[in-house]
C-alpha cells in the first residue's frame, strides 16, 4: 500500500510538472502561479505535499508566494518551481526549471542530465556519494558548477526531510540506497561565476510544525490544532492559513507560534554569488533490478 501511495502520488506530480514545462508563465504573478499549480495537484486527487515553490534567478530554494503576492515573471527570469504531492502522508517530490531566455538553457540541461544521470545509475546498494560524483562530474563537464549545500533527501510518510541525504557532489562516507526506500534526487546548478554555495536570505514564507505542546494562548492554540489537522508536520504557506483566519490575524498568530517555536520558519535560500541557479528533480524508490522513478513524465 504505501509503494502504491507514493506511485499515485508520483503520477499526479509528473503530470503537473509536465504541464509546468510546457506553459508560458511571463507576466504571472507567483500567487497566480502557486494557486493554479496547487489546484492542479488537488484536483488530480492529491494533497499539496508542501507549498509550490517559485524560486526566481539567484534565489536557489524556499520561495513561496505571499498571499496576493504581486512578483512578476519576466521575459529573462529564471524560474525553479518545485512541488509535491502527497496520498496518505507518502510524498512525491518534483521540480522543473523554467526560462524563456536562451542564453540559459545550457544552465537548465546541466541540471536536467545530471538528473537523468543519476537515475540511471539507480538500484539498491548503490552509495549515495556514488550518485553525488555522477551529479558533479556532470555538470563540471557541462562548464558549470553544483550546489555544495543543498541535497537530496529519503523521504518517509509525512516527512519530507527523513534523515538521509543525497549530496549534489562526491563526498566521503552517507550510506546505501535500501530496497523500497523512497528518496529525492535533486541536483542544483549554477554558473562558473557563482561560489557553488547558497546562504539564507532574509524572507522566510515556508512554515511547519516544531511541537504540539500548548502556548497558553487560546487563539494561536486553535491555529496550532488547526495546522495539524491539515498539514500534520508538512510544510505550509501564510497563503493556505489566510483560507480561514483574516490576514492581519493569521500573519500576528503564526509569528507568535513561531517566537515559540512551536513552529519553524524556513529561510529562502540565495547563490553566495547571486548567480542564477537551476533545479531539476525526481522522487524514486530503487529495487535490485533498477528504479521506479515515481514522478517520471507520464
């Protein structure tokens, strides 16, 4: 059941992104953006598995639309839009990077082939520095450089994060990829300008639960309640607590859960260089014989 879940989940999530890659998005805010994507994902059967991310240019990660947030895609932006799907709790786990400026595209195939190079290598037993080499050697060869910081990620029910990386470069060490395990390859590449790092950014939109443990205020208790009853520990957007709290009160109550802790809020996450940065990814769960890349292009 849960292998079918994650399947169901995958098939939704490739069909959206797939429809992502083919649109033009220029002159869309990222409100209309996130909204249409995650309708999509609703009306397919799935629930949003965390808020779809709009990272523009030098924003590597972690941008989510505000709610009626007003930034414009333009003709020359670089755009990683990341999302998932969630059936049961078990998570598909996708992105694509969209540009409509040529000058660009090699940047958006580097991620692209080390992704499908990666895959190809998958089954079980194979180590996860294994798969970091295929992904960095890939890219050096295409005059670019990967991200040294951001990974991928084993994923589990509910969790997004489950404890186990997949670097974007060789590294020492990790661990071997299990039979049936689910898992996020996610390569992220960027100039031969940029520092091959990303730092935080000052704007933090993403949101999840820390703890359930009460904070003695009554009204961000109700909103504690509230965001485990529809997110459980997933991440989520100000954007989706805004469908049944005002805005000035939602924003006042979740910064008071978050000055808690009982809720932590995740930075947007910046090129060192402020280089521009692509994304591409896949959720796969690898067997003896190979890999079922669960979010695969229908």
């Amino acid at each position: 059941m849960q292998i079918e879940n994650y399947q169901k989940a995958g098939k939704i999530a490739g069909e959206v992104r797939e429809m992502v890659r083919s649109k033009d998005w220029i002159g869309k805010t990222v409100y209309e953006i996130c909204e249409e994507i995650e309708s999509e994902i609703q009306k397919r059967g799935a629930k949003c598995a965390f808020p779809v991310n709009t990272s523009i240019n030098e924003v590597a990660a972690h941008y989510t639309a505000e709610p009626d947030d007003p930034l414009t895609i333009k003709d020359n932006d670089l755009i990683k839009i990341d999302l998932g799907a969630q059936i049961n709790g078990y998570i598909a786990d996708t992105a694509v990077t969209v540009c409509y400026d040529a000058q660009f595209d090699g940047l958006v195939q580097a991620a692209e082939e080390a992704l499908g190079g990666a895959m190809s290598m998958i089954k079980s037993g194979v180590k996860a520095s294994d798969i970091g080499r295929k992904i960095e050697t890939t890219i050096k060869q295409m005059g670019f450089k990967p991200i040294a910081n951001l990974s991928g990620h084993s994923l589990d029910q509910y969790t997004i994060h489950a404890g186990k990386s997949i670097p974007n470069i060789w590294s020492v060490g990790g661990f071997s990829l299990s039979d049936n395990s689910a898992y996020a390859c996610e390569p992220f590449v960027t100039t031969s300008e940029g520092g091959g790092f990303v730092r935080n950014g000052q704007i933090k939109n993403i949101f999840a639960l820390n703890s359930r443990k009460k904070t003695k205020n009554e009204e961000a208790d109700e909103l504690l309640d509230f965001i485990w009853e529809n997110f459980n520990m997933l991440p989520f957007a100000l954007r989706w607590i805004t469908k049944k709290y005002e805005f000035k009160k939602a924003k006042e109550l979740l910064d008071f859960l978050v000055k808690k802790k009982a809720v932590q809020a995740y930075p947007v996450l910046i090129e060192v260089n402020e280089q521009r940065v692509a994304q591409a990814e896949h959720t796969f769960i690898p067997n003896e014989n190979g890999v079922t890349v669960t979010t695969a292009a229908p």
